[in-house]
C-alpha cells in the first residue's frame, strides 16, 4: 500500500489478495452477467430524444 499511496493514478478500489481477488472477480461476473441479460429492459425506459424532463 505504500507503494500507492499518494499517486495520481492510485485506484479508487484495491483488491487485495489471491482469495480476494477470486470472490469479488466471481461477483463481478454474476452482476456483469445480470445487466447484459437485462439490457435491453434497461435501454427500454430511455426519454425518446427531444423530449425534456420538467419539475
């Protein structure tokens, strides 16, 4: 961590270690797995061009 710490290019999330790297490497993929199999319900409640959103 120390050899990070403080640098531009330091990432925001750091997974540390083999069996760490695993579990959230697996998760990710479910999640990752999740949205493409939902996508296009996803892209179906987009605003239609033009239209504006109003308060």
């Amino acid at each position: 961590m120390l050899l990070i710490a403080g640098r531009p290019d330091a990432p925001v999330h750091l997974v540390l270690g083999s069996d760490a790297l695993r579990l959230v490497g697996g998760a990710r993929k479910v999640v990752d797995e999740e949205i493409e199999n939902w996508a296009e319900l996803s892209r179906s409640t987009d605003i239609p061009d033009g239209a504006q959103i109003t308060t």
